[in-house]
C-alpha cells in the first residue's frame, strides 16, 4: 500500500507537546448565588458572594461586601445590608449600602434608605427616607477625634503634679 517504510511509533521519541491549556476557573466577581423565580425563602439570607434574587425572600438580607440584585420578577419583603444594591423587582424594607443604591425604572422601593450612591431611573418608585452619606467625611471625623485625644493626653500629662 501507500506507507512509508518508516514506523510510525519509536520508543525513545518524544510525544507532541499539548499546545491547549485548559482555562482554570478563578474566583471572578461575576459569580454569583442565584434565587430562582419559583423560590421562596423566609429567615436569614447571609453570604460573602453576590445574589440575584428573582423568586420571594421574607426576612432579612445580610451581604455586607458584595452586591444584591433584585431581579424583575423578584419580590423581596426584608431589611437588606449589602455592599451594592440592584432593585429591578419589588422590596419592602429598609436597605442600607455601604456603596451604592441604583433602582432602575420597572423597580418599587418602600422603605429608607442609607446609602453613600444613590441612582433612580425615570419610571421608579421610592417611598421613604433617603440619607446619602459622605464616605470622607466619615474618615475625616475618626482622624480629627484620634487626634484630639492625643493632645488631651499630652495636656494631662504636661499639668503639674502628674510625674
């Protein structure tokens, strides 16, 4: 037939290198928990990884570093603390961010609301209080007590009679 006389297996030869490297799946922040539409959850939701929620949560909502993004078809009927928060469905209850509050314009809030961002879309729904904190003067305020309890504590020991 048409083969070289050469073998094509020779024990001492050096087997083709492997050019594809398979992806290693790293901790990226678009991983995320997911609350499926038919989900209903009562109690305490408490994670450290980001949450959509598109079913029903009745409780309380604990995700201080990272985001909750309430989906379209997401109702959510409890206090929420998180990093960064998404309304595009319903809540009821207060949430507070340390970062960011964006309610985009099929989205309905009622409660109060601390954050240091907020962000409503033409078309959204707020009812309640809104306080917006200042992230620098929060640090500005820690440093400026700090220091005066130095100088305090140099005064006292300066007085006569402390020795």
């Amino acid at each position: 037939m048409l083969q070289s006389p050469e073998s094509k297996y020779s024990p001492n030869a050096v087997p083709p290198t492997n050019s594809y490297t398979p992806v290693k799946p790293a901790a990226s922040p678009m991983d995320q928990a997911n609350i499926g539409r038919s989900l209903v959850i009562k109690g305490d939701v408490t994670g450290t990884e980001a949450l959509f929620i598109d079913g029903r949560v009745e409780g309380t909502i604990s995700f201080p570093d990272s985001r909750v993004t309430i989906g379209r078809n997401g109702t959510v009927a409890a206090n929420i603390v998180a990093q960064e928060v998404v309304i595009m469905g319903k809540v009821q209850g207060n949430v507070e961010c340390a970062d960011r509050l964006d309610v985009r314009s099929e989205g309905v809030l009622a409660g109060d609301v601390i954050t240091h961002r907020i962000s409503i879309e033409e078309g959204a729904i707020l009812k309640g209080g809104v306080e917006v904190r200042n992230p620098e003067k929060k640090d500005q305020k820690k440093q400026e007590s700090a220091q005066s309890k130095q100088e305090s504590s140099k005064a006292m020991a300066a007085t006569p009679g402390n020795g």
